[in-house]
C-alpha cells in the first residue's frame, strides 16, 4: 500500500475505534456502579451476620444462666418438700 492510502486508512479507523471505547465506556460504567453497590450489600450482610451472631450468644448465655436458676430453685423447692 502506497503511504496515501495508509493514512487514510488510518484516519478512517481512527473514529471507528473511538466510537467503539466509548460505546465500551458507556457499557462499563454502570458495572462499576453495580460493583460498588454489591460491595456496600456485602459489608450490610457482614454486620447483619456479626449482629445476629452476638444477639444468639447472649440469647444461649442468658438461657443457660436460666436454667441453672431452675435447677437452684427446684433443688431448694425439693429440700423445703422433705
């Protein structure tokens, strides 16, 4: 190819692949926006998971301090019966 036609094939392919990236760009963009969100639903999650985590412990602390109180409690009931 003559050094003419390069260049215009080049100046031809030039807007051809710009239009292309932003065509790209445009795609992209709200992806990085949907990333960020299920970034932002994963930390939520976390701190929901350590809540509930927390809340159950206290839940099985407080049951098991319960039931040795009702076990105190029928063992001096049974000693009061006798």
């Amino acid at each position: 190819m003559d050094p003419l036609s390069i260049s215009a094939s080049v100046i031809a392919h030039v807007p051809a692949s710009l239009a292309v990236r932003g065509k790209g760009v445009k795609l992209i963009a709200p992806l990085q926006h949907v990333l960020a969100e299920l970034c932002d639903l994963v930390d939520e999650l976390t701190t929901l998971q350590v809540l509930l985590i927390t809340t159950f412990c206290m839940i099985a602390s407080a049951t098991l301090s319960l039931e040795r109180d009702l076990e105190i409690i029928a063992e001096e009931l049974h000693a009061l019966c006798q």
